[in-house]
C-alpha cells in the first residue's frame, strides 16, 4: 500500500524552501528566492502556508538599514519532510 503524500509539500515551490532549509541552519528570503527562481509575491504566499502548519518559522529583522526575512525549518517541519520522503519511496519501491 502506498503512504499518503502531505498535500502542502506536494506543492514543487514548497517543496523546494523545504529542501533547503534542510540543509542549512537558516536562509534569507533573497537567497530562497534566488535559489527557487519563484517571484517575490508568490513566495511570500507559500512561506506563510509553511509557517501557519509550524513546518517553518519566519523572523523578521534588519540587517543594517535593510529589512531582512530569515527562515528555520522546524522539527515539525523536518518530520514533515522526512515522512513526505519515506511517502515518495513506498512509491518508488512498488516500481
């Protein structure tokens, strides 16, 4: 039997914030945005989808004079990650 694929990261941008900030401790919005290649409005969007289900968290600050976003995954979100993977493979697996 194939495992459940969680809806909010079958979405390919929120998937991709997911996938790098599994590998850092912390990402800007500039840099996210650069590496998904996804508009500034759009992204905003699907961090919030992120932060409201507790899978990110989003912190606000400057950095000098200029406003700076950062990212954290979570451990909800880092599970969440883990079991959308595990998910991915039960498909692979049945090949």
């Amino acid at each position: 039997m194939f495992k459940e694929l969680n809806p909010l990261l079958h979405s390919e941008l929120r998937l991709a914030v997911m996938s790098i900030l599994m590998s850092v401790e912390s990402a800007d919005f500039t840099y996210i945005r650069k590496e998904t290649g996804a508009t500034a409005g759009n992204l905003s969007v699907q961090l919030e989808k992120l932060s409201q289900a507790g899978y990110i968290t989003v912190g606000k600050g400057f950095q000098g004079k200029m406003p700076r976003t950062t990212c954290r995954i979570t451990k909800e979100g880092l599970e969440a990650f883990r079991e959308y993977v595990d998910a991915l493979q039960s498909y692979i697996a049945k090949r």
